[in-house]
C-alpha cells in the first residue's frame, strides 16, 4: 500500500507538474496521500482499488475525527442505556445501525 501511495503523488506530479497527458496510475490499498481536492482532481488518472475490509486506504484525518465521534457516541449510549458493547457491536456487524445515521445525529 505503501508503493501505491507513492505512485499516486509520483502521478500527480508527472501530470501536473510535468504536463504527461497520457499517465494513469492504478494502487491496491493506497493510503490517503493528498488533501481531498487533490484527490477530486486526480479521479479521472489516479485509480485506487481498495479491498472492502481494509482499513488502510480510509485512515485520514477527517475519517479518524468521524471515529472518535462515533466512539463518543457509543460511549454515550452504553452509559444510557441498557446495552451493552456486545449488542451494539452485534447491531453494526448486522448493520442494524449504519456508521451514516450515527454521523447525521452530530
């Protein structure tokens, strides 16, 4: 993933900087590497196939702000309630309750 990463930013720099019209890159598990309007600028010659359950490509900032909400969140509910960390992580295993209703309510 790593490799992708710098890939990625070499791609970038080819096409930006360099003016190379004809410069694709394809990355497995690249790590965010640039800010989200770069990476909007990119989408049409930077593309990222990412495995759905790797954590690796979706460990940015923003992404780690939202968790720590979302563990704030969670942390809130156990003390108010009458569950427990096993049947909440048992309701986002089966997707009972989505990551995106628990972001809406901040």
């Amino acid at each position: 993933s790593l490799g992708a990463g710098i890939a990625s930013i070499l791609t970038l720099f080819l096409k930006e900087e360099m003016k190379l019209d004809n410069v694709k890159c394809y990355g497995y598990g690249m790590p965010p590497s640039m800010d989200r309007l770069s990476a909007l600028g990119a989408r049409d010659y930077i593309i990222s196939v990412v495995n759905n359950r790797d954590i690796i490509p979706r460990v940015s900032l923003s992404n780690m702000r939202i968790f720590g909400k979302m563990i704030l969140h969670l942390n809130e509910k156990l003390q108010n309630s009458d569950m427990n960390a096993e049947t909440i992580s048992t309701e986002f295993y089966n997707h009972e309750v989505s990551c995106n209703s628990i972001i809406a309510e901040f």
